[in-house]
C-alpha cells in the first residue's frame, strides 16, 4: 500500500521515511502542506498518510479537512505527528478528521502498529468498497429484467429494443447472468415420443 509522508524537518521525513520503507511500505513523502496536497490531488493518490501537524504551506489537520469536504464518500486513513501533545492537540487534529494522533517523540514500535491500524481499517474499507460496487452491478442487471416485457403470445419470443425477436433464452442471457442447461419435461418428452412412434 502506498503511504504520504509529510515532514518539513529533513532529517525526520528520512527516519520516517525509511522505518516506513522498512516494514513494507510504498513511501512517497514530501516536504510541505503544499507539495502533500499536490500529491494528494493526483489521481491514483495514498489513502494512507501520515502528516506533520506544523508544516510550510498547508499544515496537517487542514489538509485532512480539505481531504474529507473534496472526496467525503473516499475513505482515507489519516495519522497526524505533532510535538503539540496536549489534550485539545489531539481533540482538534480529530475533529479536523484525522484517524488517529501520535506525539512527537514517538515510540517507533508504537508508531509501527498505529499505521499497521491504518493499513488494515483501508484493506477493509477497499474490500467493503469493492463489494459494493460489484452488488450496485449486480442489481442494475436484475433491473433490466424489471419492467414490461414484450413477448409474443404464440411463439413466446421476446422483442428487444431493435425490434428484433429473440428466444426467451436468449434475451435472460443478455440481460443477466443466468446460464441455461436443456432438458425435457414429462408432458413434452411425451409428446415427442408420440411424434417419434408415428413417424416410425
């Protein structure tokens, strides 16, 4: 999973940078609130950040609020690095919207597990998020069995939107999912056995 990182401090965007890179991580980083949010609002952008509270340009808790009005229905997980620890701190970097709060210094092992959280919540909320797309898919299909469906009162075919008629078979297949396997009830196999015997 690809991870931002944003630190305006060189040396503790490398120390992240590289404990990042160290437990698995695809790390882009950058060195201030406006180059995050550049990154931030290309299109195949992390949806995992971790960002310093206090940067040049765009400082941290902004850019989580910018996140969450831009794309509200898009989930991110966002984890704010700050040596403002205090209680209102983390309470405001939460209502911002940031996911979590971590104080500066950090324990790295802590900090390991808290985007480890992070990395697990987004690999639900893709999941989740896929699964939804594929039901929206699914029900749009068994919508386009809904409705009126011209079919012939004699030879049971059915109209489609060119005017063409098909076998009731043909249009379901079209129109859905559903695969057919042939076969022969009573009353017909019957019927053609007395076709058979007469022709015999």
């Amino acid at each position: 999973m690809k991870v931002l990182i944003a630190e305006d401090d060189a040396s503790s965007r490398l120390m992240l940078q590289s404990l990042l890179t160290k437990w698995g991580y695809d790390v882009i980083s950058a060195g201030d609130g406006n180059e995050a949010w550049t990154i931030l609002c290309e299109p195949e952008h992390p949806q995992l950040v971790v960002l310093d509270w206090m940067m040049p340009g765009i400082e941290g808790p902004e850019i989580v609020r910018r996140l969450r009005e831009r794309e509200p229905e898009k989930s991110y997980y966002a984890i704010i690095i700050t040596s403002r620890s205090n209680k209102d701190s983390a309470t405001l970097a939460l209502d911002s919207g940031a996911d979590d709060f971590v104080g500066k210094p950090y324990d790295n092992d802590e900090l390991r597990a808290r985007v480890a959280v992070g990395y697990r919540v987004r690999t639900l909320q893709k999941a989740l998020s896929d699964r939804i797309i594929d039901l929206r898919q699914t029900l749009d299909r068994v919508k386009q069995l809904e409705g009126i469906i011209p079919i012939c009162m004699y030879c049971k075919k059915i109209r489609d939107d060119q005017d063409g008629w098909n076998q009731l078979e043909q249009y379901i297949s079209d129109h859905s999912e559903a695969v057919f396997s042939h076969g022969m009830c009573p009353k017909c196999a019957e019927e053609q056995m007395e076709i058979i015997k007469k022709m015999m």
